[in-house]
C-alpha cells in the first residue's frame, strides 16, 4: 500500500508518480555524471555482444549494474530511491537493469513501439470499472529512464497516458499503434528529456516508443526497473538462475512442468 500518507516526507515527483503513472526529474545527473556513464555503457555494447538471437536485441545490453560500476551507482541515486522508494517500501531493489541504444531511422524494429505495459496488471478491473480515487493505488514496479542523450520528439521519446495504470487492463488490442489513444480524458504526453533527466512511470501505465520522425539522433538511456521486496529479480533469465537441482530441471518436459517449477522463457524484463 501506498505510503503516501505521510505528509511532508513525499516530494511532488513522487505524488504525481502515483496519480499520473509518470513523472520526470530534470537534471538528475551532472554533465560529468552523464559523461562517465555514456562511456562506461558505450564501453560495454561495444565490448559484449548481444545476448539474444534476435537482430533487434544489438540494441540491448542487459544486466548492466553487473557489467558496470558506473551504472551500479546510478541506481543507487539518492534522487531516484526518494521518488521511489514511498510507493515500493525501502527494502524495494532492481528487477531488471537494461541499456538502450536505438540508432536513428530504426523504427518498427522493437514491440516497445506497440502499447504495452511492462507488467501486470497487477490489479486487473473488468471493463467500466474504476478504481475507487479514494483508495490509494498500489504500486508494484517502477521502470525509470536515465538519459544519457537528449530525447526529443524527433528521437521518438516514449509516450504515457496519465492515469492509465488505474485502469486494471492492458492497452486495447485494436489500438497498439494508435498515436491517438487515450485513457478517459487524457491523451499522450511525450517524455522528452535532456541528457541527464531521469524518467519514470508504474509498470502498469500504458506506455509505447513513439514514431520517430525526420532529424532523429536514436536514443541512449540506461533503463531501470525496480520492484517490491516479494517481486523476483530477472536480471538473469530463468535457465541461468534458478532454486532448482539437475534433477528437477530434467523431470520437467512440457512448457507447462517448466513454467509451474520456475522456468520461464525469456520476456521483457529478463536477461
């Protein structure tokens, strides 16, 4: 439950956090700051190569406070887990900690372009249910954006509606790549950015990367996703890290005696 209650100890970013589904800081991180992270994470793309098949996965690096020092002090921020850390409980941690690097003129070339939420719902309402506005939302995980280029809206910024983590429901099928979806009465709110801003919203809120447009530059951020206590970090996938012995990995068959013991395939947040 929200920790909202607590008058005076919340800043505003995190107050909008709750009632919009986003919110963004400007100039979280230094010129120096951004300067050291931009090189560190260009080091590692440059050093690693992808870690899935896919062509499109060369635009991801994933696990990067593993990989990075640099980026394992960033998502320790202070700024960051104030914002934060009122909604998901103190003891809340990284679930997933991915770098982005989308080169220009690269669109249609990821599902992040489609309208998704990046878990849940985590309270799912049937349709024409609303959730009661005098009842604080829960907050289960936050995926945060720290730029480390501008982001403007020729770069294809990532798109929000306000409110929509209150619906209780994924983004309508019908309408993945609708730039004029809206949730009640709010529409799309781009989140442009400076280099060192930092972005956030509730995993539940209905979000895309929108199209870019002529004068693209592509986008640099490193992603982080932080989740309550009880939810599992997916830093690694399931078949690298796991509770279970040989034993029960080779008894396992069907997909289902997979999943139901823990294996699960590789989705948004794992690896």
């Amino acid at each position: 439950m929200s920790h909202l209650f607590d008058d005076g100890q919340v800043s505003q970013a995190c107050r909008t956090l709750e009632s919009d589904g986003f919110a963004v800081l400007r100039g979280v991180f230094s010129k120096t700051d951004v300067a050291e992270l931009y090189s560190d994470v260009e080091r590692v793309f440059n050093d690693a190569p992808p870690q899935r098949s896919v062509e499109a996965n060369n635009m991801f690096r994933y696990a990067m406070l593993n990989r990075s020092a640099v980026c394992q002090r960033a998502v320790a921020n202070p700024t960051i887990l104030d914002t934060i850390e009122p909604l998901l409980g103190e003891d809340c941690h990284v679930i997933a900690n991915t770098a982005w690097r989308n080169p220009p003129n690269a669109n249609g070339q990821h599902g992040g372009e489609d309208w998704h939420i990046d878990a849940g719902p985590h309270v799912p309402l049937p349709r024409g249910v609303s959730w009661p506005s005098d009842i604080p939302h829960p907050v289960f995980a936050i995926g945060v954006h720290v730029y480390l280029q501008d982001c403007t809206m020729a770069d294809g910024p990532t798109g929000v509606i306000s409110g929509s983590h209150l619906s209780g429901r994924p983004p309508p099928v019908e309408q993945l790549k609708d730039d004029d979806l809206t949730f009640g009465d709010h529409g799309v709110t781009p989140l442009t950015a400076k280099a060192g801003d930092v972005g956030f919203f509730v995993s539940d809120v209905w979000h895309r990367r929108l199209a870019a447009q002529p004068g693209d530059q592509g986008r640099f951020f490193l992603q982080v996703h932080y989740g309550r206590r009880d939810i599992a970090q997916r830093l690694c996938t399931t078949a690298q890290v796991n509770h279970l012995s040989l034993d029960a990995i080779a008894r396992a068959k069907t997909t289902r005696e997979q999943t139901v013991v823990g294996l699960h395939r590789p989705l948004f947040y794992d690896g």
